[in-house]
C-alpha cells in the first residue's frame, strides 16, 4: 500500500518527477529555466528542478531577478546568484529599473516575469519554472474574489500557461510550503526572507496573515487550494467550448486583426469569454475588459472596447487607442503587440496612423484604412522606414506578441 508523505517530509525526486509528468512531455535533454528569487519555495524549487534535469540529461539555469526596489536587493541578488552556484546550478542576474508609485508589487511582479520570459527566448529555454505553491495558490484566490473576479480569474494560477518565449510552469502548487522549507533543511540552505512578504501595507500580506498559516498545511488553505482547483476544472471545460467556437467564428490575422462572424460565434457565456479573449489580444492589454462590457458589446454587434473596434465583421486596434511611440530597441514591446527583434539605429516605433493614406495601393495588401492606421511604423527624424507588417520598406524586424497571450 502506497503512503502518503508526511506532513512536515520533504518531497524527493520521485514525487518532483509525479508534479512533473502532466506538465510534459519534455523529450530529450530538456532545457528548462527556473526563477530563483532566494527565498525558501523558489529555492527548494532549484533543487528539485536540478536533480530532476539531471536524469534526463539536460540543462537547468537560474534566473535571479534584482527588481531594484530596496536597498539590499543587488547584495540579495549577488547571494542568490552564487547560492545557486555552489548548488551546481549555473545562474544570472537580471536587473530592472522600476519607477515608484502605486501598485508596485503587482508592476514589479509582471516586470520580473517578463525579463525571465524574455531571457529564456535568447537562452533557448523552452520552459521557465516558478515556486509558487498552495499557500500562493490559497492567496490568490482570497486576493481576486476581494476584486470580484469571476469563475475564470478564481480559478487561481494555471500550472501550465503558454508565453510567447517559453511556457510558464508551476509544478508545486500544490504543495505545502513548509516540505519545501524542511527540503533546504535536509540540504543545509539558510533561504533569504523578504520583509515585504509580511508588510501590511501590500494587500497579499494581510491576506497571508489572515490565513494565520504559513505552513500552508491547515484545513481554510487545503480548502481554498481545492476551490481553485474545482474553478481550473470548470475554466478548463469552458476554455475547451471557446476554443471550438471561436475555430468556426474568427480569422485572425498575422498583421493584428481579426474577421469575426457574429452570428456563428453566438451571444452566450461563451461568445462573452470567447470575446474577451479576443479583445484582450488585439488590444495588447494583460487583462481583457469587464464581463458586463463585453456582454453589452455583443448584444450591439458592433462598437469600441478595450481599444478595439468592431464593424462588418472585422475587429482591429485604433489607432488613436494606440500607445505612444517609443525608441524601437530589440526586445521592447510597443502598444502591448509588437515586439521589436531588429531595428536600425535611432528609429521608433508607433502607429502608422494618418500616414496610411499616403501608402500605394499594392502596399496596402487590400487591407481596410481602420487596420492599416493601427500597424505599427518605424520612423527616423519624422520620416517612414519601414511598416513591417506589410513587408514595405527597409530596416526592423517585429513579431506580434499581444501581452495578454494566446486565445484559449
């Protein structure tokens, strides 16, 4: 008869590789990634991921963020870099530089994502491993009913999500935080403690010391652990019926907008989700907007949200929605959309916008005025480059990559 691990027990590679196997299939000589912040869960998460890399021959690299936001951070990173290190885990810091103001851990924590994300598309990292666990999970449940989320959002965080550079995984989620505290003791690893995690100026800490549970082994966090679990089964059936829909609905196009058959697609809890997702991609927003929007939006037929507009059956970002235009470096995300890969010197990046009148017809690939006006544009002391979406001029290279990810 098989037992079940004990309370306080740290988990070993077998039960690592079990967490592991839904996730897959990884093949041979995987090369993954793993976000290390020197804290215990993500550390204990290294160690785990290390061994289990290790069997199969393949390759694991620490990625150790240094947000910038007190003091002491560069020093942390430094010790968790070379932390890792003497683990026999090879690492690097990257570093950011974050303006203050409100919401600063939410901004810190989509900026760290995303310099992870990104290093992992140049190291070829083709999965990116992150530490949180039950207690997290508990909390973000607590943390999205307080802003009236819905069953999607309580549903808590995937253990699978797919970025453009890499999919995001998070194979302990279910796992009490303190096995992974007694993981480090068996190992003689003294984590860092970030004082933040217990401010109660941040939201997510008061709800971390309501729960009164840092273990993450009591009954209200088991509980609300297996709430989002049962709201992940239902986000995952609906996902499945948006999927289906949207195959026989939508055309999107890899310039950035999308033909959409309003009737085919319908005017029910699924349209609505299908919907959202849609503007949420073509506006380039993380989020997608309010469900009693979306649902108004639909019942019309036609109109502007999100930044997105919809008429005769075609939907596309508007150009006067569109973000400012910004110094086109490699890597920067313009407008939530595009991502520059290649540029010349000096050029920025914005919205072709009333400059689309200009353009030649056979330039215009037959494209509507309202979609060519959103396209992004490189330009050079006020003159047009390049429009690379429509492979039209010289210099710069850019891939759609909407912030909000991919449809269901």
């Amino acid at each position: 008869m098989k037992t079940l691990p004990g309370a306080d027990s740290a988990p070993g590679a077998e039960e690592f590789a079990a967490l592991m196997a839904p996730l897959g299939p990884f093949g041979l000589a995987p090369r993954l990634a793993v976000g290390v912040s020197g804290g215990p869960h993500s550390l204990a998460l290294a160690l785990l991921a290390r061994d289990w890399t290790r069997a199969r021959g393949g390759h694991l690299h620490g990625l150790v963020v240094d947000h910038g936001l007190r003091a002491e951070s560069a020093a942390e990173a430094d010790w968790t870099a070379d932390t890792l290190r003497q683990l026999g885990i090879e690492a690097e810091i990257l570093s950011l530089s974050l303006p203050g103001g409100t919401a600063i851990q939410e901004r810190a924590r989509a900026a760290r994502l995303s310099a992870m994300l990104d290093r992992c598309a140049s190291l070829g990292a083709a999965w990116l491993l992150l530490g949180q666990h039950r207690g997290d999970q508990a909390e973000t449940l607590l943390f999205r009913a307080l802003r009236g989320s819905g069953g999607a959002g309580l549903a808590g965080m995937a253990a699978a999500r797919p970025a453009a550079q890499a999919l995001l995984l998070r194979p302990l989620l279910d796992m009490p935080p303190a096995r992974l505290e007694s993981l480090l003791k068996v190992n003689g690893v003294v984590p860092l403690r970030d004082p933040s995690n217990l401010d109660p100026r941040f939201t997510r800490a008061r709800l971390r010391l309501a729960l009164g549970d840092a273990g993450g082994q009591g009954a209200g966090t088991a509980a609300l652990a297996e709430a989002a679990r049962a709201f992940a089964r239902r986000r995952a059936r609906l996902e499945a019926a948006v999927a289906a829909r949207l195959a026989g609905a939508l055309h999107l196009a890899p310039q950035g907008w999308a033909r959409l058959d309003g009737a085919a697609l319908g005017n029910d809890s699924v349209a609505e989700m299908g919907m959202a997702a849609l503007l949420r991609l073509l506006s380039g927003a993380e989020h997608a907007p309010a469900g009693a929007a979306v649902a108004a939006l639909l019942r019309r037929g036609q109109g502007t949200l999100h930044g997105v507009h919809w008429s005769g059956g075609l939907l596309c970002r508007e150009a006067a929605a569109c973000a400012l235009p910004v110094l086109a470096v490699a890597g920067v995300r313009w407008d939530g959309r595009w991502r520059v890969l290649r540029v010349v010197e000096g050029a920025t990046i914005g919205a072709l916008g009333r400059d689309a009148a200009w353009l030649p017809r056979p330039a215009r690939r037959g494209l509507p005025a309202r979609v060519l006006a959103g396209l992004p544009a490189l330009r050079r002391g006020g003159a047009i480059l390049s429009v690379p979406a429509l492979r039209l001029g010289v210099g710069g290279e850019l891939c759609f990559d909407p912030a909000g990810g991919p449809l269901p």
